[in-house]
C-alpha cells in the first residue's frame, strides 16, 4: 500500500512538472495587481470558514453518533489535527482526533466510527455535487459513459449503506469479526444522517467558492463558468480524498488541468491551482494556530485542568444522574 502512494503522488506530480515546464513561460508572464491581493484575501476567508465550518460538522456528527460535546473543545482538536493530512500516510489527522475522543472518554469504537462516517459523507457530498453539475452538462465527463454511471452509481450505494437499516448490521458484524463481547460495541444509529451530509454539502460549497475566486483574481469569468468550475472542484476534491496521496497533493490539480484545459489556458489554470493550494494551506495553518491559543486560553481558564478532563467530568457526571 505504501508502494501505490508513492507511485500515485510520483505520476501525479510528474504529471505537474512536465505541465508546468511546458507552459512556465506563460506563467510567468502574467502579470499580478492589487485587485489579485483583494480576492486571494476573499479565497482565504473563505476557505478558513470553510475548515471552521467542517468542524462544526464534526460536532454535529458526534452529536449524531450520541457522543454530544462542546463545540469549544471540538473545534480546537479538529483545526488541530488537519495539517497532520499531509502526511505521508494520509491517516494522521484520523488518528489524532482517535486519541483526542479517547483521552474524553469517548470510546474507541465510537471515535473510530465518527472518523468513518466524516470522510463517506464528504465524498458523497463532493459527487452529489458533481451530479449536479453532470445534469447541466458542466463536465467534459458525460461524453465517457463510465465516468458518468459512476457517480451515480458511488452516491447511490453510499447513501444507501448509511442508512441505519445497513449501517447498524454492518457493523454489529465488523464487531463480531473482532471477537468482541455480544454487547454492540459501536454506538447504534436511530436516524438517516441528513443534517451532517447537508453540512458536508456545504463545506464544498465554500471550499469551491474560494477556488472560483482564486480563478477570478487571473482571468474574467462567465455565468457559464460557474457550474462547470464547481462541478469539477468537487470532482477533482473527490478523487483527491480517495487517491492514496497526503492531502490530496498533485491528485486534486492533475484532475482539475485535465478537466479544465479546453476551458482556461494552461497558464491560467497552473497560477490558479498553485495560489489556491498556499491559500488552502495558509487557511488551514492559520486554523491551527487559532485553535492553539483557544486552548491554552481554556487551561488558563480553567486553572490548567485540560478540556479533554473538563468534558470527561461533564460526562461522568450526567451519568450518575441518571
């Protein structure tokens, strides 16, 4: 498995060398104002409420999952552990929050179960988007029948596995599969996940929009563009998040070129990807950054108890309530 990562993020990055050589005269040619400082401030907050966003998301899939925590201790651990995706490995950022939820008192099961269900909806939500998009004829992809079942075909089955009618036997079964006692040990889920699918819906929606901005600072766009640039943001997100690639570093851009070259001159779209990929990283360090301090705002506030401890007491003591 490590062997197909390196060879995917090798062909994807030679893939961008050899782009890049090809057209790096033009490139540089292009010339940079102060309009392109006022958008790339628009792409990067937008881009920074997206992660924010995401968060919240996660909040709301562990409330989901009937694991309700403060969105204060949520949010820090989520901004946190995000820049741990670029990684080589791509499972850091999973299993830092794994840790976090455990030191909470949130059990293994259900920790490893939230980190399941956040990157299915996100995918789900990246092709439902694309769907979307395929519907108003915005994706070169329609001309290739494959390409244009699959979508529907991946959304489809996904959305029919998370509905507790599937989920909750499938994984009464992945706990039997680990000789595990007769008591479930993943927490049993009583409805459809629509609220956090929706919140992922509209995650993409703000990462897309940043990315149209980012396209907007280097070339004008028209109406026509906007359902096209959005159907293959979610597109190129998606197999960015599938591929064995740490971020989705060179699967996300490679996708986009391909998908984008009759459309945008080949500098245009290697000045876009490469601005939005340092104000995607800038977003998500500066996240960081502000999650930090929170929580060491937090120990001080709390006379240096750390918030894990906090809502662990919070919990323990809702059970002796009852």
């Amino acid at each position: 498995m490590k062997i197909l990562r390196w060879f995917v993020l090798g062909i994807t990055l030679f893939f961008l060398v050899k782009t890049f050589r090809q057209h790096w005269q033009d490139v540089v040619a292009i010339e940079l104002d102060v309009s392109q400082l006022y958008y790339s401030a628009i792409a990067l907050i937008l881009t920074l409420t997206a992660h924010i966003w995401s968060g919240i998301v996660w909040a709301g899939i562990l409330k989901f999952l009937q694991q309700p925590s403060s969105l204060i201790w949520v949010l820090p651990i989520y901004l946190q552990t995000n820049l741990a995706k670029y990684i080589p490995g791509n499972v850091w950022h999973f299993y830092g929050r794994i840790r976090a939820m455990q030191s909470a008192g949130i059990h293994l099961s259900t920790a490893t179960l939230t980190t399941l269900l956040e990157p299915l909806l996100m995918a789900t939500a990246a092709v439902l988007i694309a769907i979307m998009t395929l519907f108003r004829g915005g994706l070169i992809t329609t001309h290739n029948q494959f390409y244009a079942l699959f979508p529907f075909f991946f959304a489809g089955t996904i959305l029919i596995i998370i509905h507790p009618r599937f989920l909750n036997p499938l994984l009464a079964l992945a706990g039997r599969f680990k000789n595990q006692s007769l008591t479930p040990s993943y927490p049993q889920i009583q409805q459809y996940p629509w609220r956090p699918l929706c919140g992922e819906i509209g995650f993409l929606m703000l990462r897309a929009s940043a990315f149209m901005v980012t396209i907007a600072s280097l070339t004008p766009l028209k109406i026509e563009h906007f359902p096209l640039l959005l159907g293959v943001f979610s597109l190129s997100w998606f197999f960015g998040l599938v591929v064995p690639s740490p971020g989705g570093i060179g699967v996300f851009e490679s996708i986009a070129i391909a998908l984008l070259n009759s459309t945008f001159s080949p500098a245009i779209l290697l000045s876009s990807l490469a601005l939005f990929r340092l104000l995607s990283l800038t977003a998500e360090a500066l996240a960081g950054v502000l999650a930090w301090g929170v929580t060491q705002t937090q120990m001080r506030g709390s006379r240096g108890e750390h918030p894990e401890k906090m809502i662990e007491k919070k919990r323990d003591k809702v059970s002796n309530k009852e």
